[in-house]
C-alpha cells in the first residue's frame, strides 16, 4: 500500500560505529547536520566507544584537581566534556554526540549505520550486532581498503552488507582527520547505489517502475543480499538524504553511485604511495613522483576494468576519492612517509615497520601483497610493473633505481 508524503513520517537514527580520530571527527560533523535537518534525522548520534580508562593531562582545560591522575572512563570524559581526549584532543564536539561503551545497544533501532574502525574489526563487529540492527538499515563504511586473496577481491562495504543482510555504501577521498576536526576545508566522495526497492516516486510513495528491478552487486550480478526496503514513514535513503548527513561548509560532498571505483581506488593508492616514497627517497624529485603517480593511477584503473569490466566507472577517478587521495597520499601519508624513511636509511619497510611504527603496520606492504598474489594466481602480474617493482622492493629482489626501466617497457 502506497504512502503519501503527506502521511507522518519517522525520523531516521543515526550511529557511528568507531570513535578514533577518524571516526570522532566524522560522528562531530554529521552531529552538526542532524541538528540542523532536524526534519528527517534525530538530532542525538550515538557513537560506539570500545572503553578505554583514560587520564585527562593536567594541561587539559578538563582536569579535575579532585580527580587527579585517577583514570577515567572515556565514554564518561566524551559525554561529560563533550570531547575525546584519547583521541581527538582539544576539539569541541556537540553535545548531541553520544558516546556508548555497548556496541549492541548502539546500533539498536538505528536506520543508518556509518563503520569507521580499523578494517581488521569489521568481523568481529559485524559478528556482534548481527541480528540486532534494523533490517532495513543503511549503511556508509568510511573504512578505507578492501580484502583481497588468491580467490577474490572483497569490498569491505560488500562485506558489511552480506555479513548484515543490509545495503552500505561507501566514503572515501583526500581526507586528513586533524585537518577536517579543526574545520580546514576538503572534499570527499561517497558512493551510494540507492538500491531499487529503495527508490521513491515523486509522491513519497514506492516508485512503481521500479518493481521487477535487482538489485546488483559490485560486479553487476544479481546480490545474494535479500534487502529490506526502508519503510515508507521513514524519509528515503538517497543521495540527496546522505548529502544533507555528511556535507559540511568545511566538507564538500561529491554523490556518486560506483562504489567499485570508490572502494578499490582508496585501496590500491596506498601501493602507489609506497612507490612515491622509494622515489623520494632516494633523492628523486617531484616530477619522477608524478611519473610514478600517472602509471599508479594508469595501474589502478585497469585493475578495475579487469575485474570490475561490468560496473567500475572511469570518471570515478577524478572525484576525491581518485586522482585527489592519491596526490595526498603520495606527498603526505604513512605510507610515503615510512616507504621514504626506509629508502634514505637504505633499509628494509619491514625494519622501517618494526623501528618507527610501535607495534602498528603499514597497510601499504598488507595491500601490496594481497593484490600481487590474487595477480598471481590469475597469470596477469606483468601487466602491473608498478605494482611489482613495489612488491620487490618490500621483499628485497627489485632496486628503487631500477624503477624507471618499467617505463621504458611500455
């Protein structure tokens, strides 16, 4: 039975599951939009907070002299001081952010899901709120990377939509946490392929045309997902709804609807990147980075059209999310930084990894050799010499001087 957009209509929840930098500065910015469109979102977020006992500095305009060194709950710092310490320092966030140490009873009746945690979590946290979201929800993975074997490529928001029985879109682009927290502008891109039993006519009613209609995975194919669609007193799931929930005046969102190109192009940058940084390190400059850069993005973009030949979008490249985050992140990000560290020590990244990162990994040396085994497997690795030559300087069988002999090969 239609509804019509006259009948009352329920306001839709929103949670954001993760609170590092990241993810902090993300649940700030789309608290200041549930505020201000009030009409279709309620106002209060809730944001997961893995607890932590935390000390507040005696610098922090939030010490308690009665309290003193004493550890504190950090879900009990964010709501009382509206700012997360540990995390996101001496950024004031609204009081509408809700910090919730239970991941199940942060999610509950919420209609739109935004994952923004380390990605070796998301399994553990989908295995946890399963059964216990909304079947209807949406979701935005802000979650940068995919999962790759000898036998597939995985989205990671394609992980979260079969591992929950939702849709989920995702978030990607030249995006520096610090930077977006302090309000200093950027843009972003965020895919959405608003899926067909989802689509509303102009009445707010279910779009009739749109009966009949599958929806698709990532490589065109019917989904394996049996969806939900969002109900009819709910405001529709679309891009000009998830405009309205992340576009900030510091924050420029860009809607598109190829989450392959989105997804695989925040992935296989942080390749590129470690190749930008062997390149300046050993004391190439600027203009050999950018040859590096082309062939990356020549590189990423038929990987896509390889194994992606029904969906990917090539303009997808030019958003944020493309030709942006890897400028970024071949002259500024871990990846180029750590790659370029090792080179003017002449070192290995592992050592580089073990020396400098404390315990944490590099995502580039994971990403560059989970792509050239699922390569491998398939027979194709020669027609990615980048991609190699990376793969050979992390392991010690290929010289960063050798580099601009694959250009030569062309």
């Amino acid at each position: 039975m239609a509804v019509s957009s006259d009948s009352p209509r329920r306001k839709h929840k929103v949670t954001v599951v993760g609170s590092g930098n990241w993810g902090t500065t993300v649940a700030k910015l789309v608290a200041e939009n549930t505020r201000e469109n009030s009409d279709i979102y309620e106002e209060d977020v809730q944001m997961w907070v893995f607890e932590e006992d935390v000390v507040v500095p005696s610098d922090s305009p939030h010490y308690d002299p009665a309290v003193g060194d004493k550890p504190q709950k950090l879900t009990s710092i964010i709501n009382t001081y509206h700012e997360n310490a540990k995390y996101l320092p001496k950024i004031p966030l609204p009081p509408n952010v809700i910090a919730n140490p239970s991941l199940v009873d942060a999610v509950k009746d919420s209609s739109i899901l935004i994952f923004n945690l380390p990605h070796e979590f998301i399994g553990n946290v989908c295995r946890q709120i399963k059964g216990h979201t909304l079947p209807s929800a949406r979701g935005i993975s802000c979650i940068k990377g995919v999962t790759v074997t000898e036998d597939k490529v995985e989205l990671i928001c394609e992980y979260i939509s079969e591992a929950l029985g939702i849709y989920c879109g995702a978030l990607s682009g030249a995006n520096i946490a610090n930077e977006i927290a302090n309000e200093l502008w950027c843009e972003t891109t965020i895919a959405y392929n608003t899926p067909p039993c989802d689509l509303r006519g102009e009445n707010g009613a279910a779009d009739g045309d749109a009966d009949g209609e599958v929806h698709r995975d990532a490589r065109g194919k019917p989904s394996k997902v049996q969806l939900t669609p969002v109900p009819l007193d709910y405001p529709p799931v679309d891009h000009a709804a998830l405009h309205r929930l992340f576009n900030r005046p510091y924050f420029t969102v860009s809607m598109v609807s190829d989450v392959v190109g989105v997804s695989l192009a925040g992935a296989l940058k942080n390749i590129v990147a470690l190749a930008c940084g062997f390149i300046e390190g050993h004391g190439w400059n600027m203009t050999a980075k950018t040859a590096v850069m082309r062939r990356g993005m020549l590189e990423t973009i038929h990987f896509c059209q390889e194994f992606f030949p029904e969906t990917i979008q090539e303009m997808t490249f030019w958003e944020s999310a493309g030709w942006s985050d890897m400028i970024v992140s071949c002259t500024s990000a871990r990846n180029w930084r750590y790659s370029k560290m090792a080179a003017e020590r002449g070192v290995s990244l592992h050592e580089i990894e073990k020396t400098e990162l404390n315990g944490q990994k590099l995502q580039g040396i994971s990403t560059t050799k989970e792509v050239m085994s699922f390569l491998k497997a398939r027979g194709v690795q020669d027609k990615y010499p980048l991609f190699t030559a990376v793969e050979g300087i992390v392991d010690g069988t290929f010289k960063v001087e050798d580099i601009p002999v694959l250009f030569r090969r062309q």
